[in-house]
C-alpha cells in the first residue's frame, strides 16, 4: 500500500514546488520519490510516469495563471486590462518559475484543446475587444501579445536586462504602453 496521504493531487503540487526550486526540468518522479522518501514504483499508482507528472503540473501552472488572469482582468478595459493581465504572467513567472516555465509545456491536442490555456487565448481575445481588432488581426495580435509576454519575462528571468539602466520594469511598462498604442492603432491590411 502507498504511503498514507499520496495521491495525484499532492504529488502534482508537490512537483510543482519542486520545480519552483529546482527547475522544471528537474522534477521526475524519481525527485519525488526522493523528497517523499518512498521508492519510485510506490508512486507509479498515482502517476503514470514522468512525463504525466510534469503534465499534470503544467495543467495546475496554466489553472493558477487563468484564476489569476480571470481575477485582474474583472472589470477593466483597454491599456488597464492589457496592463493587469501582462503584470499577471510577470509576477507569476518572479514568484513560480519552474511553473512559468511547466505552463510552457507542449501538450498534445487533446490535452491543451481541454486545458485552462484556452481560457488564456479567450481572456487575450477579450482585451482585444477593446481595441476593435477583427480576424485575423485579433489571431495575430494574440500571437504577437503571448510571443511578448513571454519573451519578455523570459528574458528578464534569465538575467537579460540586469546589466544596464533603466530597471527592467521601467522598461516594462514602456513595452505596455507601446503596446497599447499599436493595439489602438494596428495596421491596416495591405
């Protein structure tokens, strides 16, 4: 019998935690089995295999940035909602790095088609309604704020802006507001 009070909701949480501190990269269930001090073959009653663990903690990383997206986006409209939601995957990626980095996860088909990353696209797509954006101007725009948000916080987690001035969010909030003016006055099409 496995260890009282392991199931695959705890080993997912608990695999996410690790890799907030380790790395994504680095969590097996094999780390698992390590930090919980059982062996390997105890865990695979709740978990599959690696890869199904560090599946599972992307799914719970894209829930946790959707709650929070859901959550900053209540309300607002225009350069305040982009500004929220953008401010949204920054500070998730500061506080749970090997999370950010797990909701990066290529998933298969059916797996992301039933996963919180489509909440993601929705909530992008709904910033954009204020900013009349038509397909597949709305398509590219998502695409290009999803490439910045990402490259952007990926940049500044790997040390990218830390040797020169201004401070990385001085720059930052410069991106939103260029951002914001682009949306407000996207190109027309050739």
């Amino acid at each position: 019998m496995g260890r009282a009070g392991l199931n695959a909701e705890r080993l997912t949480r608990a695999g996410a935690e690790l890799a907030d501190e380790v790395g994504f990269d680095q969590v097996t269930v094999s780390a698992l089995a390590r930090l919980f001090d059982v062996k390997v073959a105890s865990l695979y009653s709740h978990v599959k295999n690696s890869q199904d663990l560090r599946t599972r903690i992307a799914l719970l990383a894209l829930d946790e940035l959707a709650e929070r997206g859901a959550a900053a986006l209540a309300g607002r409209a225009g350069r305040d909602a982009l500004t929220a939601f953008a401010n949204v995957y920054r500070d998730y990626a500061r506080e749970h790095p090997g999370r950010y980095a797990a909701a990066q996860l290529r998933l298969d088909p059916e797996t992301a088609a039933a996963s919180a990353g489509v909440k993601h696209a929705l909530m992008m797509r709904a910033i954009l309604r204020g900013y009349d954006l038509t397909e597949p101007d709305e398509t590219h725009a998502v695409r290009m704020l999803g490439a910045m948000f990402h490259g952007y916080v990926s940049l500044e987690a790997s040390g990218g802006f830390s040797h020169s001035a201004p401070d990385s969010g001085a720059s930052w909030a410069r991106v939103l507001d260029a951002l914001d003016a682009l949306l407000r006055n996207w190109p027309a099409p050739e």
